[in-house]
C-alpha cells in the first residue's frame, strides 16, 4: 500500500516538474523574440522661455505710525478697540487733563493782569507826553514810561504765549489718529501713566490702502536686472520693469499686480544682497503689516534649450534624461537646469541643441538596454 502511494507521489512531481520546464522555456522563448524596445525619440530645440523668480518678502502697510503721547499724564480713556479701522482725525485715547485745564486758566488770569498792566503803562506814557509839551516832565521820566509801556506790552505777548501753550497741552490729551488705517495692539491699558519718555509707544496705526513688499536681490540676480531693462539710471530701469505678483503664504497669487518702485541704496555685507520695493493697491484690506509671501519676477530668454520636464525623472533632488549610445543601448544622463518655462526645463548643462533623447517609453528601461526607434515626435517648443 505504502509502495502504491510513494510512486503515485513521484509520478504527480514529475508531471509538475515537465510542466514547469515547459513554460519557462516558453516565456524565454517569447522575451528572445521581443527584440528591442520601441521608444519615441526627440531631439533638443531652442526656444523662448519665461522663467518666474520668486523673492521671499516681507509686507508693510504704506505708513505705521506710532501713537505717542505729546502730555504726560494718567489714561483716562479708550474711544477704539484693538484691530478697529479709524479715520485721519478720529479721537483714540483720552489723559486726564484737569492739571491742562488749570494751566490755561492760570494762563487766561496772567493776560488779564498784564493786559491791565498794559493799559496804566498806556495812560502813564500818555500823560507824560502831554507833560513833555509842557516841559514839566524830563526826558529821562519820559524815557521810563516808554520802557515800562514796552515792558507791559511784552507781558501781554508772553501771557497770550502762554495761553496758546497751555492750549496745545491741553489738546494733546485727546490723541486722534493722524491717518486712515488699522489700530494696532494697545501696550497700555486704562489708568496706565503715560510720558513722553515712555519707550514702547501706545499702539501703531497702519495706513493699508497700498502696501510695500519688501524683497532682496543677490549681486548676480541685480546686475541681471540691470542689463535686462532699459534706462540710464536705475530709476528709468524701475519704470521700465514689468509688473511683478504677490504670492500669499497658501500659495496663491494675489489679486492685483505691483509696480517695482524703489531699491535700496547699497548692498548689505552680511547678506550680500540689496533690498527692492514693490508697491501693491489693497483696497479690500486683504493685507496687513506683517504679512509675508513671495514676489515673482518674470525673466524672458531667447533661444534657450528646452527639454519637455514629461521626457524627464527626478531622483534624490537630481534630474535624468534618458538617451543612447553608438549601440543603441539606454544611457541615463543627469541634467543641470537653470529653470522652468511652462511644460519645459531650460537646460543649462547635460544636454545641447540637436542632441537626441527618449521622450517616451522610457519608465521601464534600465540602462544598457537595447532599444529601437519608433517615430519622431512634433516639434516642442
């Protein structure tokens, strides 16, 4: 029994083993007779490119300006909250002005007495005149009622001085806005002693109606800007320049377009770099002080080499193109780039104008393979 099953085993394994044998000389049969890959070819062509250079930036409203007391004295009181929008003349802040108020009325008192003090030294100077006809009064007596006429006569001028000092000071313990704009964050609160020597300032207002982008340039990437624009001197260039875009901080453009208005004066040595400024219409208020994004620049080239960045495989940060040799066989060649224009790489070293490549069916090839051509493709530009 144990015989019978033994050479039932041996005979099923043997079967299995022709089999096996069978289809894989089938499958090695059919790869020897696929021959070489069939891959479309395409050659390196000259076009114009427009490479878009982002600038990391920093926005800043068109003015931030510091509310500061001019008074010292207590706050008394708020009239805005933190974030609200104002008017140029709108009253924020309140200082207790008692000690203003008294200082004006003490004012007031001085002109009224130097005032009074005016009119005895008029009538004493008008009698003594009309004593001086007479000869009954010297010209010296005559000569000190004119200098105390005068003497009267400048103690009104600095009493009325004061009154208008006293006014100023009390005016200034109503802070309004000096501008449109948004009310920043409050650093004192109510019953906080403010002074002039105070080092943070209340709040900021920013005027956003427009805003600066602030951005820098590296040597290389500003004498390029100079030679691309025209003009004498950099302001024509500025005029000169195309418009440039805003990239939020989630990666979408801006609305509106800005307009390159100023650059900075001189290179910073820690940095090696010089700062330019773009000017942006906000009439939404959509930014604010302290935003960030990305100025793009756009750069056109002439007849530059371009390669479809679909012909083209990325690894570990580098990118390959795949050609062949004399044989015919694979080979993978890294590309160096100098930037992108819409669907193409602009080749900057690995690859030349007229240079043959595979533009299509190269995901599974590995290099050495034999390949063959199969058609040319249109013309990519």
């Amino acid at each position: 029994m144990k015989q019978n099953v033994v050479k039932k085993r041996t005979t099923n394994l043997f079967i299995a083993l022709v089999l096996l044998s069978s289809c894989t000389g089938k499958q090695q049969g059919d790869g020897y007779q696929q021959g070489p890959a069939e891959v479309l070819f395409d050659t390196v062509k000259t076009g114009d490119a427009t490479i878009r250079n982002e600038y990391a930036s920093a926005i800043e409203g068109l003015s931030n300006i510091e509310i500061r007391p001019q008074v010292n004295g207590y706050l008394q009181k708020i009239f805005v909250d933190e974030g609200d929008y104002v008017r140029a003349g709108q009253t924020l802040f309140k200082i207790e002005d008692r000690i203003f108020r008294e200082q004006l009325t003490n004012a007031k008192a001085a002109l009224a007495v130097a005032e009074s003090n005016l009119l005895t030294a008029k009538i004493e100077l008008d009698r003594k005149t009309e004593l001086t006809k007479s000869r009954i009064v010297s010209d010296i007596q005559m000569q000190e009622a004119q200098a105390s006429y005068a003497a009267a006569n400048a103690s009104v001028a600095q009493a009325r001085s004061a009154i208008a000092s006293a006014q100023i000071n009390l005016d200034f313990s109503v802070i309004k806005s000096p501008v449109d704009g948004y009310i920043g964050r409050f650093n004192y609160r109510l019953g906080s002693l403010l002074s002039t020597t105070n080092q943070e300032a209340i709040t900021v207002v920013s005027d956003n109606h427009q805003v600066y982008a602030y951005f820098s340039l590296s040597e290389r990437d500003f004498v390029r800007f100079q030679r691309e624009h025209t003009g004498s001197t950099v302001a024509e260039k500025l005029q000169n320049a195309a418009p440039v875009a805003l990239l939020l901080s989630d990666g979408q453009e801006y609305a509106k377009k800005g307009r390159i208005d100023a650059v900075e004066g001189q290179f910073n040595k820690n940095t090696g770099s010089i700062t330019f400024r773009a000017k942006f219409d906000n009439p939404n208020a959509e930014l604010r002080s302290g935003n960030t994004g990305k100025i793009v620049m756009a750069q056109q080239l002439k007849e530059m080499p371009l390669l479809p960045i679909a012909s083209t495989v990325s690894y570990q940060d580098k990118i390959f193109a795949y050609t062949v040799d004399k044989e015919n066989k694979v080979v993978q060649i890294p590309v160096v780039i100098s930037g992108k224009s819409e669907d193409n790489f602009i080749i900057r070293e690995g690859l030349k104008q007229g240079d043959r490549y595979i533009a299509q069916g190269f995901e599974r090839l590995q290099p050495g393979m034999s390949v063959t051509a199969q058609k040319q493709t249109q013309n990519k530009k």
